[in-house]
C-alpha cells in the first residue's frame, strides 16, 4: 500500500513539474503558429498582389499566448504579482527589440498589437477612420455621447461638449462653484486627524460633479449616484458578459437608474424652461440644453444624459486619483512643497480671502507645473483602447483589420528616453516643454479629452486651498503599490491631516 502510495505521489508530481509545463509550452507555441497559418492563407488568397509584396500581412514582433488566456497571465504577473508593470513592456523590447515599438500579443479577449513608442502612437491617434475609440461596452458610456460616436456627429457633439466645460467663462464660473466645497472638505479633513485619501477626495470630487453637472446637492439623492456610478465603474473593467450576478449586468442596471435620475433632473429643466421660469442653476446640463449648432438644432434629450454620465466616467475617478497622489507625492516631496506653498501664500494675500479664478490659476506657474507632473506620475490610463477598421500598414508591418490597439501610454511617462529619471516627482521638468508626443495622458486628435482643462482646474484649485491652510504627513510611507484597476497605495494614502 505505501508503495503505491509512493508510486502516485511521484506520478503527480511528474505530472505537475514535467507534464503540465510541457503541454502549455506546447499550447503556447500552438497558438501563435495557428494565427500565423491563418494569416498565410490570407495572403494566398490574395493573388498576384501577394506575389508582388504589396499587399502580403505581415505582423509585428510578438507572441499571442496561450489559447484564450492570451497574454493575460504575464500581464497579471506584472502588474498584480510582482508590481513591476514598466517591466511588461521592457520584457518584449528584450525579447523582440525595439523596433518601431509595435508587439502583437492576445489580451483582454481578443488579438491586439501593443504600441508603446510617440511615433506611432500618434499614428494611431491621427488616424480615426482607421483605428475607431473601442470602448468595453458603448451600453454602459451611451450610444450618442461624445466618447462613442464618429465623424460628423463627434464634431458636433465635441463642440458642444467643450464650448460647456473649456471656455474662459466656463472654466471661471466651474472655479467658483467647486470651491466652496473644496475648503469644506479641507476643513473636516483636519477635524477628523486621520483620513484615507482616496476615499475623502471621490467624496469631494463627486459632490462637485453633482453640482456644476446638475446642481445636485450633497444628500440621499446624491449618495445613491455615488455607488451607482461606483457599479458602473466596475462594469467598464469587467468582461462584457451580461448575466445575471456579472459585474457587467450590475453596471447595466446602475447605468438605466443614473440615467433616470438625471432624466428626472432635465425634465424638470425643460419644463421651467417652457414656463418661462429664468434659470438660476446655470450648470452643465443647462449649458448642453440651451446649446444651438451653426444650423440652429439642439442637443436631444438622448445626447445630454449620454453625454452628462459618460463625462461623470471620464472625470469622476480620473480627478479623484490625481487629488489623492497630489497628497501622497507632496508629502514625499517636502521641497517641493515649501515652493508650493510659498508661490500660493502670495496669491492668497492678495485676494484678501476671496475665491480665487481660473485667471488667478492661469497666474500660478509652478503649480501648474505640480499639476502636471501628478497627472504624469500617476498614469490614471495605463493605456488607451482602439480598434483596426481595416487592415492598416505601418513601416512593414500590418495591424489586420478588427485587432484591438493598445496605445501604452504609461510606459511613454515612464522611459527615460522620454523624460529624465521619470520615476522622480519634478515638477521643474515643466519648465521646458515635453518632446513631441510623449505626453499623452488626455490622449490626443481629435478624441483628446473634453475635459482635461476641467480636470487640470480642480487640481490646481484643491492644491492653492491645501497649500495655505494644511499639513499632512503619510501614515504608511512605504505602503505597498498596487496597479489594477488603477495605481494607488494599498492603503488609500492614509494621512495624518491637520491646520498650520
């Protein structure tokens, strides 16, 4: 009995350490071969052209991994195991080298190449007939919204959307709103002593979009859209496999009832509108309702409440994340804190306690300058999604027609070849303009996003607020980093928060 025990024992373990092993070499090596002959077949197919070389598929450097899982499990290894996410792409350079900075790989279901250098990023970019936005599910951000649609009806839209949000008075109206909540939350911050940061700035950050969106004010009602676009949220980074008890099926649902709520909100506006009752709100849905085209024609309902919660997508995590990074980088940065602080002690002496302006923003250079070097250390997109319309040829090689693109973005913030020790927080980097297309945290073309002057103002806002009247100090400064969904300390940058 105990050497047939033994004898299983061995069994398993060859099985484990040899068998295993070889059969996913095996499955690995097959994979790519089978996407290899399909594409053989193709340019047999394709004739005289394919003899000539004008028209023969040829892929990028590469592998397409196991059947199914893709790449899926080196990607995890990175950015989920061993928290080294720059060191995914440094591994296919070392494997494939450089080249034009273009690797085929499988991931997140579906065949893809990898871009990952400025030049052909901004190919990708430049090219929207070729290489359309691909969002996980048009469902969750809204068919007719600003993010989804193409061509004329994105010209349209990106008008509208950016004349409400990016304008001077626009942007000076949104300074003025935001505050008031900003130096609230500042000052129950230093009441309370200890705050997570993330957490504390989704709460600002959301009471805010609630307010210059649709006037929401702070409440039930407001309470309720927080967790329903937290569903949503989680939603836009499951698969899209819509069954009941799915992460995706739950965000459909949160999706339908934040529309509601918003319809309520717009209904009531279009009714005071029709009474002739003078608008006093004055906010972003204002702003979309009463917006006419060069023809005269107005948004529909559809196209304000598409565009108002994919803007509640695109801005609510975004600004969150860059505010609590603010709070970690500064606090482990104390030089350039000091020179924070000294820059905006002298605008709020002479504002005498009034709310600063966008104009006053505009004025305060080496803030602006924090802003920017947050934004770029904190890689809120890893990497930015479109999909090949057709088959499209760069220097050699051919990215086939319905292959996802990743344009990794991170990793142009992150190369020094691009930015000098990029690891460092410097915001005297900005005193010189980055090289051309190394920067792309708000992408770029025509699908840059509408609200990066937005996202830029609240930031530099919060930053003049915090600067002037708080001190903060990490309670965990050696936390650990964790890199999915998005980069953040494990513990949320837990402060120890206080007045000067």
């Amino acid at each position: 009995m105990e050497f047939m025990n033994m004898v299983t024992s061995i069994w398993v373990v060859t099985w484990v350490l040899g068998i295993l092993p070889l059969l996913g070499c095996y499955l690995w090596w097959c994979n790519d071969l089978s996407y290899r002959l399909r594409l053989k077949l193709i340019n047999s197919s394709r004739g005289a052209n394919a003899k000539t070389g004008t028209d023969v598929i040829k892929l990028p450097p590469g592998h397409m991994g196991l059947p199914y899982l893709g790449e899926l499990l080196s990607f995890l290894w990175y950015f989920k195991i061993i928290g080294r996410p720059d060191d995914y792409i440094n591994s296919k350079r070392q494997r494939y080298g450089d080249g034009i900075g273009l690797y085929r790989t499988h991931l997140f279901g579906s065949p893809g190449v990898i871009a990952c250098k400025p030049a052909v990023i901004k190919f990708i970019l430049q090219n929207e007939t070729q290489f359309k936005i691909d969002w996980p599910s048009v469902l969750l951000v809204g068919a007719t919204s600003l993010v989804a649609v193409h061509g004329a009806s994105h010209t349209r839209l990106r008008s509208f959307v950016s004349r409400a949000i990016n304008l001077p008075q626009s942007l000076r109206r949104i300074a003025i709103m935001v505050q008031p909540r900003i130096v609230a939350a500042l000052h129950t911050w230093s009441n309370q002593g200890t705050i997570g940061a993330h957490l504390e700035a989704k709460k600002v950050t959301f009471e805010n979009i609630g307010s210059f969106f649709a006037s929401l004010e702070p409440g039930p009602g407001l309470d309720t859209l927080d967790k329903l676009f937290t569903g949503i949220l989680k939603g836009m980074r499951a698969s899209t496999v819509n069954v009941p008890g799915s992460a995706y099926h739950h965000a459909l649902q949160c999706r339908e009832k934040a529309t509601m709520i918003f319809r309520k909100e717009l209904e009531k506006k279009r009714k005071k509108m029709s009474d002739g009752v003078e608008n006093v709100t004055n906010d972003l849905m204002d702003g979309l309702i009463r917006m006419k085209d060069e023809e005269g024609k107005e948004l529909s309902d559809t196209e304000v409440l598409d565009n108002i919660v994919s803007l509640v997508i695109a801005g609510y995590e975004s600004t969150s994340l860059a505010i609590m990074w603010s709070l970690y980088y500064l606090a482990k940065y104390p030089n350039v804190l000091q020179k924070l602080r000294e820059e905006n002690a002298c605008l709020h002496k002479h504002k005498n306690g009034e709310p600063i302006t966008s104009d006053d923003i505009a004025t305060l250079k080496y803030t602006n300058k924090v802003v920017e070097e947050t934004i770029r250390m904190a890689n809120i997109a890893a990497f930015i999604f479109r999909v090949a319309t057709q088959d499209v040829e760069y220097k050699g090689y051919t990215i086939p027609k319905g292959w996802k693109v990743m344009m990794w973005v991170r990793y142009l913030h992150t190369n020094p070849e691009n930015f000098d020790d990029p690891m460092c927080f410097n915001p005297d980097r900005w005193s010189e303009p980055a090289k051309p297309g190394t920067y792309q945290v708000f992408g770029g073309g025509s699908r840059i996003c509408a609200g990066n002057m937005l996202a830029r103002l609240q930031v530099a806002i919060f930053l003049h607020h915090l600067s002037i009247g708080y001190k903060w100090e990490l309670i965990n400064p050696d936390a650990k980093m964790v890199y999915l969904p998005h980069p953040k300390p494990e513990d949320g940058v837990m402060i120890s928060f206080s007045k000067l």
